[in-house]
C-alpha cells in the first residue's frame, strides 16, 4: 500500500511498508532500470522479478506479455517509464489465491499518472496542476497507507562535468 505518481519526467513515490494492519518500515520503492528508464511499483515489497523482466527494455517492443507479466504470480501495480518518455501501467493480480489464477497486464498512459492505496488523492492533485512530488504528498495526508519521506527520480539524467564539480 502506497502511492506512486509519474509527471513531466518525474516519478515520485511515499516510503511507508505497509500490511492491512499496520505500517512495517520506511522503503524506496523507485528504480533506475538498466535501460535508462524508471520503474515504481505498489503492492508486494519484493518486486524484484518484475524488474529482472523489465529492467533492459528500451521501446515498447520490448514490452513483456500478459504471459510473461502472469507467470512472475507477484501483486503489484507499477508505473514503468521508458528511458524516451512512454509511460505504462503495469500491474498483476491474484484471482483466486487457492487455484493460483493471476491476471496481469500493461496498458500505455497518456500525461501524468498513479497508482497505489493514495493514487485517487494524487491523481486529484496532479489534475489540478501539481508536481509528482506534491502529488504524492498530498496522498501522504490523506491516505492511512502512505508516508513521508517522498522519494523522487528524474528521467534526464544530468552528467556532471568538471565545470560543475
């Protein structure tokens, strides 16, 4: 449970480590793939083969199936950046934990987005104008599973020179 919001290159997301009942930690939740691109999930903390699956991919051709996306059977919802901007939601879910049924999928967004427990809270703010960051703040105030610190990371990635050392 958490929030993640994706706008203008930025994608930002709260720390709280959460179970139904009660708050567990403080974690960070974004990743710079190898590709270039950024990756944000909600739901199971330990999401790391969803990123084994996405961490390369450069273009949209490169995107996994529903397939490949259902065979990892982990509960997340992500935001996945490409390293030119493209923005999808990612995201699987268990239908029927007994029989092991996953559902899962992507689908490309257009402009800015969120996911997790405060993403109605962050969706509002970035509707009316606000950054990814103060987006996810505002979730932090308003939604029970997600809290401060924000953590946030930047599609460009800025190469320092000597003159700006």
């Amino acid at each position: 449970m958490t929030t993640i919001a994706y706008k203008a290159g930025t994608l930002a997301a709260d720390s709280a480590c959460s179970d139904e009942w009660q708050f567990l930690a403080r974690v960070v939740k974004l990743v710079r793939l190898q590709s270039g691109g950024l990756f944000g999930s909600a739901g199971d903390a330990d999401v790391r083969s969803v990123v084994n699956l996405i961490t390369k991919i450069k273009t949209a051709a490169g995107l996994p199936t529903k397939k490949e996306i259902e065979a990892l059977e982990t509960d997340f919802s992500a935001i996945l950046v490409l390293p030119k901007g493209r923005v999808f939601h990612v995201y699987c879910d268990y239908l029927d934990i007994g029989n092991g049924r996953w559902s899962g999928g992507l689908f490309e967004v257009d402009g800015h987005y969120a996911v997790g427990s405060g993403a109605a809270h962050a969706l509002a703010a970035l509707d009316a104008g606000k950054s990814a960051r103060d987006a996810v703040a505002n979730a932090c105030r308003r939604d029970f599973f997600s809290r401060p610190p924000i953590h946030t990371m930047s599609l460009a990635i800025k190469v320092q020179t000597q003159k700006d050392a």
